[in-house]
C-alpha cells in the first residue's frame, strides 16, 4: 500500500472522529478542528490525475493557489465566526452549507465543461457524478440563501400559489430529462448550452423549494439542505477520483440525512409535509378558533420571583422568543442566583426548538450554562410532575398540551416538553400571539399556568431583581 492510500486511510478517520465529537457539546469544538485538520492533509494528500502527492511530486504552482485560497478562507470563516451574533448563528449555518452546494457546483461544472470541450465522448461513469452534483450543488446553494433571508425575517410566512406542486414537479421533470439527454451527449457546443439551461433550472427548483416553507421548518430544511451539499461533495469525488471528498460528502450526507429524519420524528410530521404542505400557513383546530375553555391568568415579576425562590426544583424551556430577545445570559443570571438558594435548576431541550438543530444549546453555551443542566426531552418528561416550577421563555408549539390532547390539531401526535404537568408553569410571552402552528396555545389556559408578559430580557431581569431581594 503506497504512502497517499494510507494518508487517505488517516484522513477518513479524521473526519469519522470529527462527526462522532460533534455529537455532544462537550467535544464539538474538538471535532471541528479534528475534521478540520483531515481536510488540510487531504488538500496535500493527492494531485488529481497522477494519483501523486505533494511529498512525492513536490511543489507545485497548483499547491501555491492551494495555499492562497487556505488562506483567505480561514481569515473570512474567522471574522465571520467572530463577528456574528450568536442569535444570528442559523443564518450563518445556512451561508455556510449554502457556499459548500455552490463550491461543490462549480467543480462539477468545471469538469464538465471541460469534458464537453474536447472531442471524444465521456464515460458515463463520469458524466452521471458531475451532473448529479451540479443539480445538487446548485439546489443546495440556491435554497440555502432563502433559507438564510427566511431565517433573516425578511419572508418568514410561507410564500404559495396554486400550482405550485405542479410548477415544481415540471421543473423536476425537465431537470431530469436535461440529466438524460446529457449523458448520452456530453460532448460539443450543445452541451455546454444544454448545461447551462440546467445549471439555472438547479437554481430556480432550489429557490421554488424553498420559498413555500415555513420560518419555522428552516432547522428541518437547512438539515436537508446540508445533506443534499454532502451528497454533491460525494459526487464531485467520484467525478475527479477523490477519495478525500466522497468519505467527508458521504459522512455529512448520511448524517444530514439521519438528522433530517430524526427532526420530523420530533415534529411527528413526514418529510414531504415539510417540504410541500406550506405549514403554518392556517390553522385547522378548535384552538385556533378560539374555542379554548379556561381562562389566562396574567402574573407579575416579584410573585413570580417568589414562586422561583422558594421551588426545589425549577425547569426552563427555552424557545425562539429567547434568541429574539437574546435573553440567554439573564437566564443564566437567574439559574445562578437560583442554585445560590439551593433550588435545582435544568433546562428541557426539545429537537426543533429555535431555528436550527441545536439552536437552544448553542445560546446556552455561549452563555456558559453547564452542559450537564441541560436535559433532552426525552429525559425530563418522565419526570416533570416532580417539577416546582417550569419556566417557559419564548417556546410556544414545542410546550402546546394540544399536540396530546387535541386531534384536530395540525400538531397532534408531535413529541412535546410535558410543561403543563408541572405543579406551576409560568410562561413569558410578549403577547398571546399563536406560535408557527398557527394556533393557540392550550398551555396557557391551564389551571397551573401563570402569563408573564413583556420582554423577554426586561422580564427576567425583573425576576433576577426579585429573586435577590427575597
């Protein structure tokens, strides 16, 4: 076995290593830089074409550009990472995976229209990749930057027409048809017009994707989406015989994929609902036409600060409405004052909580909340009837009772953090707005349940003043 075959051995495992350390919070960081430092190796590791590497070829000016663009990728990731706002970190992760489908476009189209150029035919082993990824890149690219604006605020609402499915589906058509044709005439000035007519309906499809799609469902479709850009790297690898980029765009297209699933798992919805039912868009349920029985009781900072105070055990579930008021450093403020009194504090995770998977832990960490006080949902429902007080900051769907109790919902038989069976839940809320479901939420009108409007940030602040005067 020659030396760059067990250079690539190394990398793979380099990069397997890295995924599994981005499984938990604790070891992200160290799986990023060990995945990182594979993919350096790997730029050195191969010259396309001769099967040789850097140590036995040496220089040259291809390892020079190389280098150049390292560079420059590492100095815009790192101002990049150092200037976003944790709050903003889902639109950065769109930006990101949408740059990766782009660049991995590019290359296959590169390839192909050098293929194109020249005057004998080329295999279809090769052709059927570089094709693959450049449809694939492409919708990638394209529906990451909705995603992006959606997740931006700048068309959050699902955008629809009649037709649409259909429009979509033709689109598909052609594309796959476009693929068909090419394959078999992949050479001549033809081709390259015919490429270039499927580099821009790539485009559109990816844009045409996405636009229908709730703010909401982004976590779901930039998992998808990151899946689609693994499978495109994948191809590219097969297309110019990199071993490197087919176990790096396998990795993270498997394991996009599986996150994909497991999200619509956790939102007990397919995911063909996702991507093509415009959910959010109506409501369909007696809460959403005010036929809720119950009555909401409002609550003020110093009662609820009481209640906190003098709990054993308080549970917070954070949601979207806390990264909008990028309220995570009160949180843990109040956490802290909390534990200073000897009352045990956790926060419940759900999957889909935010926009993007993740979200709600990545705001804690970076406000130094302990890894160990945060709990997934499976863990803490069992025991939420034990619970004090439940704090519910900005959640709405992920905490909706609805989901359990109420068939007509469009949100029944969705997985939920169990708040309403804790012996008192108080919610924070700027009003009582319905959440992306687009229905009320049944929480509120419980029994146990206490509103505490406002701001999220001015209100816990309130209740961080409270505490420490008790």
């Amino acid at each position: 076995m020659n030396l760059v075959a067990l250079i690539f051995i190394g990398v793979a495992v380099l990069f397997i290593i890295g995924i599994k350390f981005l499984s938990s919070p604790k070891t992200a960081r160290y799986g990023n830089l060990i995945a990182a430092a594979g993919m350096i190796i790997a730029f050195f590791a191969l010259h396309k074409g001769t099967g040789e590497s850097v140590w036995t070829q040496g220089w040259s000016f291809n390892y020079t550009l190389i280098v150049i663009a390292i560079v420059l990728g590492l100095i815009a990731g790192a101002v990049g990472a150092y200037m976003v706002k944790m709050t903003a970190m889902p639109q950065m992760v769109a930006l990101f995976n949408g740059l990766g489908g782009g660049a991995a476009a590019l290359v296959a189209s590169l390839e192909f229209n050098r293929g194109a150029g020249g005057l004998e035919p080329v295999a279809a082993s090769i052709t059927v990749p570089m094709l693959f990824a450049t449809v694939i890149g492409s919708l990638s690219f394209a529906g990451s930057i909705i995603a992006y604006l959606k997740l931006e605020g700048k068309f959050e609402k699902p955008h629809t027409f009649p037709g649409q499915n259909f429009l979509n589906g033709l689109i598909l058509l052609v594309i796959l048809g476009l693929c068909g044709w090419l394959t078999i005439n992949a050479v001549g000035g033809n081709a390259l017009r015919g490429f270039i007519v499927l580099f821009v309906l790539a485009l559109f499809f990816g844009v045409a994707m996405v636009m229908p799609i709730g703010g909401a469902d982004m976590p779901v479709v930039i998992s998808l989406l990151n899946s689609f850009t693994g499978l495109a790297v994948a191809a590219d690898g097969f297309a110019i015989n990199n071993l490197a980029m087919i176990v790096a765009g396998t990795l993270v297209g498997s394991s996009g994929t599986l996150l994909t699933l497991l999200m619509c798992r956790a939102m007990n919805r397919p995911v063909t609902n996702v991507l093509f039912g415009a959910f959010g868009s109506a409501g369909g349920s007696k809460a959403a036409s005010g036929g809720v029985a119950g009555t909401v009781k409002p609550i003020q900072a110093d009662e609820a600060a009481l209640l906190l105070a003098y709990a054993q055990r308080v549970v917070v579930v954070p949601g979207y409405g806390m990264a909008v008021a990028q309220a995570q450093h009160q949180v843990r403020e109040l956490s802290d004052e909390l534990g200073k009194r000897g009352v045990e504090v956790q926060f419940a995770i759900h999957p889909v909580a935010g926009r993007m998977p993740g979200h709600m832990n990545v705001l804690l960490a970076e406000a130094n909340v302990p890894y160990d006080q945060l709990i997934e949902m499976e863990q803490i429902n069992p025991s939420m009837d034990r619970v004090d007080v439940c704090l519910v900051i900005g959640a709405n769907d992920v905490v909706n009772p609805a989901a359990r109790e109420e068939k007509t919902s469009p949100i029944y038989g969705m997985p939920i953090i169990e708040a309403d069976r804790c012996k008192c839940t108080i919610v924070m809320k700027r009003s009582m707005a319905a959440g992306f479901a687009g229905i009320e939420n049944l929480l509120f009108y419980k029994d146990n349940t206490r509103m505490l409007f406002g701001d999220a940030k001015a209100s816990l602040n309130a209740l961080i003043a409270a505490v420490k005067a008790n």
